[in-house]
C-alpha cells in the first residue's frame, strides 16, 4: 500500500508584467525552500497568454499534517529570505486540496 500523502494545487494569476520576474523567482527559490521543509513539488506550469501559474505541492500524510507542515513552514527563516523584498506579484490565489487517481491499468 502506496503512503498518504496531501496534494495541494496552487494557482495564481500573475500581477500584470510579473509573469517572467515571478517565473525567474519560483525557479531560484522554490526548489529548495519547499523541499527543505517537507515538501515535494508534484510540478509547475506557467500559462504566459493568460498570466498564470499552476503548481502541486504535497506533503506527507493527511490534511490536518499538510497544514501544520505549512504552518511550520511560514515561519522558517529560509522562507522569508525568499520572500525578503519581493514585490507581491501574485494578485489572485485559488488553493484547493485535490485528489490523485492512478493514470495507468
């Protein structure tokens, strides 16, 4: 039996004009401050016609674990050098914790 394990979906529209800066910044930092605290990025897509990016986060265990990891993870000293003097290039969020289901027979 495969171990639990959460999957949060992430999508973002992208502040107009960010979408290289915000690309360039995922890249430099989210592979290694994500891992680092837990968790697996399951993968990242931009959508440069349309100003969005769509990415999966997941963690071990539930989702009562997932969001006490994240809890953990908002207050790491790596997150907020990430985040140190970063404009907000974010302008909208969707999360939502979704459901794997095998792709194969």
């Amino acid at each position: 039996m495969e171990d639990m394990k959460t999957i949060q979906l992430r999508r973002y529209t992208l502040v107009e004009g960010e979408y290289d800066a915000f690309v360039a910044w995922f890249a430099q930092w989210m592979p290694k401050v994500r891992p680092a605290a837990g968790f697996t990025i399951e993968f990242a897509y931009g959508l440069r016609e349309t100003n969005e990016f769509v990415w999966a986060v997941s963690a071990p265990g539930d989702e009562e674990a997932f969001v006490a990891l994240e809890k953990e993870y908002m207050a790491t000293d790596a997150r907020a050098e990430a985040f140190a003097g970063q404009p907000q290039r974010v302008a909208e969020y969707n999360l939502r914790y979704v459901t794997e289901f095998p792709t194969t027979a």
